[in-house]
C-alpha cells in the first residue's frame, strides 16, 4: 500500500470532484519503481470509478500519463508523484477531467494563444518545496494548449539521466531537449519567457493609486491587506508572492502556527491578499522610483505605475560569498537550497557555507543524505542556536571549521572541492568534495533604488519610527529596511506600521 488511510481518506473527497473520465496510461518494468508507480495508479483507480488504467509504452519507464479520453493531453510523470509532488498529481486528474483551473480569465488566454510546439521537461526531486509550483505550472498549461506537453521526472528514478546531463540543481527545465531554465518559477514569468507577456499600455492606462506595494512577501502581503482595508485604492507589484519564505521548509516560529511550509504560508499570504480589492500585478520587475506630483513607480518594460504613497517591500535574497568559482559553478555543485537540491548529491562529500542557524540546519539535514558534511565558518565560534550545535554535534558524518576564511570553490565542469584560509595562521588548506552549500545570510534587494533614498552601508533602506524613508509618502518594511532582526512575523508587523503610516500620510496631506 502506497498510501496511508489518512491520505485516502481526503483523497478520496478530492477524486469526487473529477468532472469526466480521465485514462491513465502506464509504462511499467520489473523494477522497484515501477512496482511503486503501479499500485499508486491502482488505489487511485478504486477510489473513483472515473479513473481508467490502460498498459503502454512510453519513452521512459517507469512512467505515466494522464489523458482525457480520445485525447493526448501531453501531461507526464515519470517516477512516482509522491512527497511534494503529491498536490501536483492530484491538480493534473482534476484539470485533465475538466475541472477548471485556479486562474484568472486573462492568464488562460495567454496560454491558449501560444503558438508553436512545446514539450517541457522538469527534473526534480520529490523533497523539493520549489519544484511543484513548477510542475503544476507547465501541466496546467499543457492541459490548456494542445501544442503544449510536459513531463516531470523524479531524478532520483532517473539517475543515470540525470547524472549525463550533469543536472546538480532542482527544478531543472527543458525545452525541446534543451535548457529552458532553473530553479523557481511562477507561471507568469514562465509565461513572459516564452514571450507571451500583457500589454505594457495595460500598465500606462491605470489609474493612480492611494497606496501602492513592491513587493510581495510577508511585509508587502500585510501592507496590501491592511492598506486595502481602509478602503482606499490599492495596488502590489511583484515578482511573484512569497519572496524570501518560498525558500523556507519548515517554520516554526510564527506565533500561533507551530508549523508551516514556506510555499504554503506563501500560498496563504496571496490568497489573504486576493480577498480584498487590490489591483495585483506579478511577474514585473521594478527599476526605478521618484517623486513628482506622484510617486512614480517605472517597471523594468519601461511602463509607468502612480501613486499618492508607496510602500517598498522587495526584501532580500541569499547573499553569496563573492570567491572565485561560486558563480562559474551555480546549477554545477554550488547550491543553496538543502531542501530542493539535497537529494543530488546523496552519497557525496559536500561543505556548508556557515555557521548561523540556516547554515546549521542545512549541515543537519544533509548529513542523512551525503556521505560527509564539512560546515566551514568565518569566525572562531559558530553563531547558531545552542539546541541547533548540540544536535549537530552528535552526528558523526559532520566536521566543523571554525575561524576559516573560504578564499575559492574549485573544479572544472564542476564543483571539486574548496580553498579556505586558517585566519589565525593565513595557512592555506584544500577540501575535496562534489558540492558546497552557501549559507551565509541574506543582502537587501534595493540596487535598484541607486541614489534616490537614503540607505545604510548594508544597502538597507533607512526608516524612521513610521517607516518613512527620505521620499515624503515614500515608505519601506521587510528585510529590505533597517531593521535589526529579519523575522517573518517582524516583516509582517512592519508591513502593517507602514500602511498605516501611508494611510496617515495621505490623509493628513490631503487634508
């Protein structure tokens, strides 16, 4: 049995909402996976009589697609859809049996207007947070656009596979055999990379806004909520909702929510967000900001967004180390996420790059897939909670090196090893490994902002009591600003003291 009674049990709730037949073919060998794979599609077979099951070959095996009847629906996955991966099963039996997807009108008229042929293929690993979003993506747009077919392959049935294409990052995507992109993406910049992005005059025409989000993690999510509130005219632009937290695992630290994936409180922070009128537009990128009559916000496709206030919640990203090799080696052995691509490199000899707490539980959780994890930290104790050094202490396949300047991550075509630097003596040391982890903290996303307010020496925006910045009716929250702790539940508190300092703003000059 594949499936645990709980699951079936809401399973089964879900299958009732299947609008018509949905046949799966199967390709299946000998092999353990297959097996696998086979008694998955046969519970799912009992629990609704609307599921048919019919044997074939496909080009991989094992593997399976789901087709409406009399119809190659072009959504494929090669392995078996458990873990993460779950949900995008069960969205791919509901979307191919007509159930209508969780998108707006708009977004599905981009889909169906692609012209051309596109069959995409995602590499992933099933312990990967970042890879649904993706899968969910292209198996909606293949449900939706004949010309459109897509494959999920679970690397770790696919190794040989993987290993040939020197795949070392998940999700790793392919366009007709070749490289479409990796890592994260949203369906809407999947959509600008293949060209079919909304009209710029749809930007230019909008109305001004009384207050106007960048942003859309925690602090841009509660400054849209608590700004839209106050019934006043409210807009978000993002990149995509959730920033930094879709990176997370596991939080638990969010008073009142014990425990929470990073995808889905972003998940939940939009959808917060939807419930009320604002006037959201994702997948745009910010370039630059000024004060005229309005506050003018340009996009990077040259369009131009007002408003009486606005609100900058771009957040941070990781911050990379700067040495020599991280960048040639990015995808190549060089990654940042344990959780997304820690499965890779079972087996392996691999360092992390810090010793705060994310570093810490990124050694603690890659120590039960490599074969030895080396944490490497700059200065002469490691900073992570004490509850977090005494569990990583314990494990055996784990050496600390503190007081270790790293100085290059070396290899050819990949990640061979790493140089660091023994602070106290200038000593010169090598490492041989297959791959590095870089933990070292976040730097503020505000390049964009130049010289038009005032920020720190870190590059964060400097606020005052009421998040204003420098810029009258220009206001900032998040990890973006100069806050000394970068906590969810602080990004979002600031969120909130920002919109109503904008609201406060706008009515007393108004007035």
């Amino acid at each position: 049995m594949v499936l645990d009674s709980e699951i079936k049990v809401q399973l089964s709730e879900y299958l009732k909402l299947m609008e018509d037949e949905v046949l799966i073919k199967v390709s299946a060998g000998a092999d353990q996976v297959s097996k696998d794979m086979t008694e998955l599609i046969q519970e799912l077979q009992v629990m609704s009589s609307k599921i048919k099951i019919e044997q074939t070959v496909l080009p991989r095996t094992p593997s399976f697609c789901i087709n409406r009847v009399g119809e190659d629906t072009g959504v494929t996955f090669a392995g078996v859809p458990l873990g993460h991966e779950f949900t995008s099963l069960v969205l791919a039996l509901l979307q191919v049996s007509g159930r209508a997807p969780k998108a707006d009108q708009k977004t599905i008229d981009q889909i169906k207007n692609i012209k051309g042929t596109y069959h995409f293929e995602t590499y992933i690993s099933l312990s990967c947070h970042n890879c649904p979003e993706v899968v969910q993506a292209f198996n909606l747009m293949s449900v939706l656009n004949p010309s459109i077919s897509h494959t999920m392959i679970d690397g770790a049935a696919y190794k040989e596979e993987v290993e040939s294409k020197n795949i070392m990052a998940v999700p790793s995507i392919y366009l007709n055999g070749e490289v479409f992109g990796s890592g994260r993406m949203t369906l809407d910049e999947i959509l600008v990379k293949l060209g079919s992005a909304p009209d710029t005059m749809e930007f230019d025409e909008k109305e001004p806004f009384d207050v106007l989000v960048v942003g859309g993690g925690p602090a841009g999510c509660s400054a849209a909520v608590y700004a839209a509130r106050k019934g006043i005219r409210t807009g978000i632009v993002a990149e995509r909702f959730g920033g930094q937290v879709r990176d997370t695992l596991g939080i638990e630290n969010l008073i009142s929510v014990p425990y929470i994936e990073g995808p889905k409180l972003a998940d939940n922070l939009e959808a917060h967000v939807r419930n009320y009128n604002v006037d959201i537009i994702t997948a745009q990128q910010v370039a630059s900001i000024k004060k005229n009559e309005y506050v003018e916000v340009t996009l990077a496709n040259g369009s131009v967004l007002k408003a009486k206030t606005v609100i900058i919640a771009t957040g941070a990203r990781w911050r990379n180390t700067g040495v020599p090799g991280e960048a040639e080696f990015k995808n190549k052995g060089v990654a940042y996420c344990p959780h997304c691509d820690g499965p890779l490199f079972q087996g392996k000899e691999i360092a992390v790059i810090g010793g705060g707490n994310s570093g810490i539980e990124a050694a603690i959780d890659l120590a039960g897939i490599a074969k030895h994890v080396t944490v490497l930290e700059f200065m002469p104790e490691l900073k992570a909670d004490a509850v977090l050094q005494k569990r990583l202490y314990s494990l055996s396949n784990i050496s600390v090196i503190k007081n270790a300047q790293l100085t290059e991550i070396t290899g050819t075509d990949k990640v061979d090893g790493i140089n660091y630097k023994k602070r106290e003596t200038g000593e010169e040391q090598h490492i041989n490994l297959q791959g590095v982890f870089v933990q070292i903290g976040l730097v503020p996303n505000t390049e964009w902002l130049k010289d038009t307010l005032e920020r720190n020496r870190m590059g964060e925006i400097v606020v005052d009591d009421h998040n204003a910045t420098s810029i009258p009716g220009v206001f900032a929250a998040g990890d973006c600003m100069n806050s000394p702790y970068k906590q969810i539940i602080i990004s979002m508190g600031s969120g909130a003291n920002a919109a109503l300092s904008a609201f406060d703003y706008m009515i007393r000059n108004e007035a």
